[in-house]
C-alpha cells in the first residue's frame, strides 16, 4: 500500500488583503516526520503555517489532514482536529506565571501531556513554576511556548522558527525537544533559516522562495545541495 501523508498541502495560495503572497505552496508530511520549510526572510514560511491553520483565511488550494479537507474549516476547529502552531513571537503572557501559561490552551484532544509530562520535558521549566512571563529568558519562553501546545493533544505541530534569537546552548536543547518528540510519535513542520539547525532533526526539507515551494532536500542530500541552498537562503 501506498503510504498516505498525514498533512497535504497543494496549491496554496493567501492574500494580506489585496497582497498576494502565496503562489501555490506544494508538500506532503508523513507520519512521524519532521519536515522543515526553510527559505529567506519573507519567502511565505511562516503565511504558510498560518494559512493550514486557518488562521490567515484569504486563502485558496487544498490542505489535507487526515484524509479530511480543511480548507473551509475555522482554525478552532483545524486546532480540534490535532494541528497545533507554535508562532515565532511565542505568546507568553508576561503577567501570568509559567504554569498559568501552560494551563491556558484547553486540551483540545485526548491524549495531551500533564503539565508534569511537560516538566519532564523541560526541567528547567518546573524550576520555574511560579515565575511570570516576563522573568524567563528567551529559551525559556520557547520551551514554554512548545510546552504549552503539547498539553493540546495535538500530534501535528507547527513550530514556527523556534531557534530565533537564541544562544547555540539552548538551540541544541530544542534540537534535542524536537528529536524525542518525534520518538514519541509526534509529526512535526518546523520553519527555519538556519539550515545548520534543520539538518540536525529534519528528515526533509522543502525550500520555500516568493511564495511558493520550489525544491525538495532530503536530509541526507543537504552536504551535496548547500550551493543551491545558500543561494536561495541568501547566506
Ligand atoms: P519571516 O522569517 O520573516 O517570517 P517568512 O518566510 O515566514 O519570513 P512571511 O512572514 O510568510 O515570510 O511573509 C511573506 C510575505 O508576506 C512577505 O512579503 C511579507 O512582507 C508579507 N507579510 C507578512 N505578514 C504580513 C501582514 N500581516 N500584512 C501584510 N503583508 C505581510
């Protein structure tokens, strides 16, 4: 039998009211994957993610999950059907504590992880259980924000450039988050630039250039692509 992907997304195309900045955005994610959608500042990555989840809804094509269309749906109900997204600027709202900010999100599926599962996860973060928002560091912030939609139940997560603005330390603490979560079965897209980063936990790469995706990389082809790869990320 063929395999069918969890996520199919085909001919994608959003707008910022008149600014059409999807083309037609092209990909498929298996189960169990991670898959990076890497490109420049500005390419589409992060409108791609918003546009799944029904957050950007001037959009048009096909976003197939679970064999089920979601192109029509709200994003309340894509978030119900086990997408999650985690946005670059994290969401952590300063006032309230580490562990208010985890209990925010409802569990929206069966299955989500106790806040004690998410502890075990981040361990710094129960260290800072009844901190507020604003005292964490930025990794911390990002360990929160990943924590957080874990508790959702969700078993596809959209992480939006996670590593952004942090110390090489903490990237290889999320490196490490990324790989146990895809142990534990969790399927997830995750956007970068940082190339170095991605192939490190992806096992596939889709390119994304002025609105739409314009190649594929395996993991294991990235040595032998960097050319290509460092003209189209502009480093
Ligand atoms: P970045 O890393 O900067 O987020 P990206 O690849 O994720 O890059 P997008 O944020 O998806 O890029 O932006 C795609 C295009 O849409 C860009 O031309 C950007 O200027 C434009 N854009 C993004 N957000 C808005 C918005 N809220 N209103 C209007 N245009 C926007």
């Amino acid at each position: 039998a063929t395999r069918q992907p969890l996520l199919a997304v085909r001919n994608l195309e959003a707008w910022y009211g008149e600014s059409h900045v999807l083309h037609g955005v092209n990909f498929n994610v298996f189960p169990g994957e991670v898959v990076t959608l890497l490109g420049r500042n500005g390419a589409g990555k992060t409108t791609t993610l918003k546009s799944v989840m029904g957050i950007l809804t001037k959009r048009k094509g096909s976003v197939v999950f679970q064999g089920k269309e979601l192109m029509h749906a709200p994003a309340r109900y894509i978030a119900r059907e086990g997408i999650a997204f985690c946005p670059e600027e994290r969401g952590i709202f300063s006032s309230l504590s580490v562990e208010e900010n985890l209990m925010l999100p409802p569990q929206v599926k069966p299955g989500g992880m106790s806040v004690e599962q998410i502890f075990d996860l981040f361990p710094n973060l129960k260290e800072r259980l009844n901190s507020q928002g604003t005292k964490l560091s930025g990794g911390e912030q990002q360990m929160l924000a990943i924590g957080r939609i874990l508790r959702t139940g969700a078993k596809m997560l959209l992480l939006d450039e996670p590593t952004e603005g942090l110390a090489p330390v903490i990237i290889q603490h999320i490196g490490r988050t990324i790989a146990q979560l895809k142990n534990e079965g969790f399927t997830i897209v995750l956007v970068e630039q940082n190339f170095r980063f991605a192939s490190t936990v992806a096992d596939r790469h889709y390119v994304v250039d002025q609105g739409r995706v314009v190649d594929e990389i395996a993991n294991a082809d990235i040595e032998a692509n960097l050319e290509k790869l460092h003209a189209y990320l502009g480093v």
